[in-house]
C-alpha cells in the first residue's frame, strides 16, 4: 500500500485557486495549514524537484519544513558578532536570517525561489538590519568581500553547480570569513554522511580556503571553511 504523502498537483505547485475543480479565493496559511494536516511529511518526495518553488509550494514547506532547530542554532555555529556581514543561501522563509539578525550589523537572505524570499520579506518587516534577494549559489549577487559569515542549511545538496557556489561563497567573504555548510547527517541524498563531509571539507581547502573542518553539534554536520586573512 502506497505512503500517503502530498499529491502530485501539490508538489507541482498546482493553482491552489482550482483545488476541488472550482477556482476560488482562499487564505494561503490556512489551505496549507489543512493540507498538513492530511497529508504526511515526505521531504525526499517534496524537495524532489529542483526547479524554483511556486507560492503554494513554499507556503507549505515554510509551515512545517522549517528546520528551527537548526536556524535556531546558527548564531552559535557562526560565532557571530555585532559588526558582521552576514549571508543566508537557500534561506527559504528566512528563519535564520531573523535568528541572526538582533545580533549582527546586517543579515541578507538569498533563495532562488521568488515565492519564498516573499513570505521571507512579510514575515521579517520588524528588522531594519535584514534584507532578501532573489538569486542562487552560482551567481551571487553582490561584490567581492561583501560578508564575513555565509551559510547554507539544509540546501547545499540542491546546489545546481556546487563547484561554482563553493567559489562564489569565497568570493563574497571577507579576510578571515566563514562558510558554513549545515546539513542532517544522512545515507540519503538530502544532506551529508560523514565520508562525504570529510571529502567537501578537502574541495574547500582546495579552491582556496585556509582552513576547512568537520563537526558534528546537536545532531547537525557542519562543514566549515575559513577564508585567508
């Protein structure tokens, strides 16, 4: 027997305007609050699809995907200060970003997603210090030297051309930068194992990074790069 898990039209991002064969007006939060609530959590299933989210795509993941432990966690595994620069990539609904802001100088989301850098923007309008841009890993959007923390959770494995980011990241990070790479330990495709943390951490030094680490806090594999001074 099949596992019940979000439908095809769903995970298409199909016009919640037509759900039930007739197009009405409806509340975004509550129809995916109601879809949550009948259909079982499959994030291989859902986060499939490389393409850039639809609206009612990233409505859903931002209510019960979230990875809040993990964001919640990033300040400390950034060792962040007040006169930072910092950048999210693959920020989805900005919840990192929100978490890092009361403590540095500016936190800038990144998604390639335009629906979800929206619902990022409305559910961040109290910070001045926070700004999200549309774009992707491969072609960031902003001068050299420009952070002095990057990060990515939960996201590095959807990367279209990993090589690419991992120089653009170096690029944008200032002398004695940081970029974290966050991901589950996992034997799937969604995240990182050991072995395969071990081996990002050689890419990293190789195309730059003076110093680049393995550690593995609060059930979290975080690869860690370190920019020249």
């Amino acid at each position: 027997m099949r596992s019940k898990a979000f439908p095809d039209p769903v995970r298409r991002g199909f016009d919640a305007g037509r759900i039930g064969g007739r197009r009405r007006h409806c509340d975004w939060t509550v129809t995916c609050g109601h879809l949550a609530k009948h259909f079982r959590w499959d994030e291989n299933l859902f986060m499939a699809d490389a393409a850039p989210w639809s609206r009612l795509r990233s409505e859903i993941y931002s209510l019960i995907g979230r990875n809040p432990k993990s964001n919640r966690l990033v300040p400390a595994f950034a060792e962040l200060d007040s006169p930072h620069h910092v950048l999210d990539i693959g920020c989805g609904p900005g919840a990192a970003v929100r978490a890092a802001a009361p403590l540095v100088a500016a936190a800038v989301g990144l998604d390639r997603s335009e629906a979800m850098v929206e619902i990022a923007r409305r559910r961040s309008h109290e910070f001045a210090n926070v700004e999200f841009v549309v774009g992707g890993a491969e072609q960031l959007p902003f001068p050299d030297a420009s952070f002095d923390r990057v990060w990515t959770i939960h996201a590095f494995h959807h990367w279209e051309d990993q090589a690419a980011g991992i120089a653009e990241t170096l690029r944008v990070l200032r002398p004695n930068g940081r970029f974290l790479v966050i991901e589950s330990e996992t034997r799937g495709s969604h995240g990182l194992n050991r072995a395969s943390a071990v081996r990002l951490a050689e890419r990293l030094r190789a195309v730059g990074f003076v110093e680049a680490s393995v550690t593995k806090p609060h059930r979290q594999l975080v690869v860690t790069g370190v920019a020249a001074e």
